[in-house]
C-alpha cells in the first residue's frame, strides 16, 4: 500500500483500491485532497492493470464534504468565492463520473454534501449499515454545489431527490436502498468483503466493453433514439475489434468461459 498524501492507494486482483484517509477531518474535502485524487485517477484510468475502482474512507464517515475550516480560513482573507474549491471540486467530479472503468463507492458512516456526491459519481454505491446521507446544502442556506442537482433527480426522481435537498433529511441506509440511492446494504463487518465480491466479478469482465457502455449511458440523455442507436453501432464495432470481443466469439463456438483480458 503507498500512501499520497490524505490518501491510502493499493492495486490487487485488478483493483485499485483508494480510500480517503483524514479521519480526524471525518474525511473532508480540502483542495490538496481533491486535487491529489484527481491526479490518481487520471494515473489509474490509463494504467492497464486496473480494471476497476474502489473508493471507500477509513474512520467512521466517509466522507465529511467540503473542509470547513478550509473554507473559514479563506472567507477571512477574504477570498472564499475565488480560492478555487468549488472549480477543484467540480473537475474532480467530472473526473470520477468520466472514469472508464468501472468504479464502487464504498460507504461507511456518514457521506455529507460533495462527500454523498462523490459517492453519486461512483456506478456502483455499496452502503454499510451505519451508513448516512445527508445533503447538506440547504441548512447552510446553500445550493448544492458538487453535482447532487444533476445525479439526485436521475437516480431516485425528482420528487425524492427534493426531499433530501429541500428538507435537509438525514437518511440511513435502508431508506437510501428504498429509494435507489444505493444498490445494496450489508452490515458494517461485512462492507470489505461485499465490496471486494463485486470488484472482483468486475475485474475480470471486459474492460473495453464496460467503457464502451459507460460512455453510452453517460451521454445518452443527450441523445435521441436514432443518434443513440448509431453510438450503439460505433462502439458494438470498436468492442468487436477488441481483444476480448475475438475471445467472447471463440469462447462462444468453443462453449467454454471466456478469459477477458481487458483490452
């Protein structure tokens, strides 16, 4: 395991495991933390080795949202709307929902603010029990500010997502399962090995492929059907072309399990 400042980065089995590391900050965001992350993303989205991304926290929160501190002691020289953490903040997002591969939060205790946005940029969100969200916008007498306006209403409906950002609600695990905030609940024990039995399906699935449909879906609602279909056609022929589309056809005439490689 290396460490790169706030954060804690391993890669095994085809996973890259990182996992936010201030828990005496419960995780907060400051601009070294984003700004190192994104950084290690943009290192781990082109190394071939990794073929799928677990982000989770140590501590008791996962993530706290921004550093408030660090926002206090920008407000007192003056400079909160122009030091940079909304614009660091927003390209880390941008980041995380455009990496290629698949990508787990893995959530224990509270994901507060840009921490339960984070957590929204991730495809798949696996929630311990103590788990908690909370948007944490509103009370401040804020907007949200990290992505939670564009993710909320696709994931649970707009009605939901109106909930949670008008009232302020704290929600637990069960109700952000209820509602589709997150795939899957386990207990808090049990969170490691939940989460390292999906990362590990996923890694040896096609990586190319998962790109290809995670590039799909993510520009799709810009799209009508007919512009939708002919992205289909391109990227059914790029996964065609791949190595692991030659070995899903042989494995196919073969009736045997295909062996991806991830290219």
């Amino acid at each position: 395991m290396s460490t790169r400042s706030s954060l804690l980065t391993r890669v095994e089995g085809g996973t890259a495991w990182v996992t936010l590391n201030r828990p005496e900050q419960r995780n907060a965001l400051d601009i070294p933390t984003l700004k190192a992350l994104h950084a290690l993303l943009d290192e781990l989205n082109d190394a071939p080795e990794v073929r799928v991304l677990v982000l989770g926290a140590v501590g008791k929160s996962f993530c706290a949202g921004a550093d408030l501190a660090e926002w206090a002691a920008a407000e007192a020289r003056g400079e909160l709307e122009s030091y940079g953490w909304t614009e660091t903040a927003h390209a880390l997002m941008a980041r995380l929902h455009g990496f290629d591969k698949p990508s787990i939060a893995a959530i224990n205790g509270s994901a507060v603010g840009a921490g339960m946005d984070l957590a929204l940029c991730c495809d798949f969100r696996i929630a311990a029990q103590s788990a908690r969200f909370k948007a944490g916008y509103t009370s401040m007498a804020y907007a949200p500010d990290a992505g939670a306006s564009w993710h909320l209403p696709r994931l649970i409906g707009s009605e939901q997502a109106k909930r949670l950002l008008f009232l302020d609600e704290l929600w637990g695990a069960e109700r952000a399962l209820a509602v589709g905030l997150v795939g899957e609940v386990c207990a808090d024990e049990q969170l490691p090995q939940v989460v390292d039995a999906l990362a590990a399906r996923l890694a040896v699935g096609p990586t190319f492929a998962f790109a290809q449909t995670k590039r799909l879906m993510r520009e799709g609602a810009q799209r009508s059907l007919g512009a939708q279909l002919e992205a289909e056609l391109a990227a059914g022929l790029l996964c065609g072309r791949s190595a692991d589309g030659a070995e899903a056809l042989r494995a196919a005439m073969e009736k045997r399990v295909p062996l991806f490689i991830g290219r």
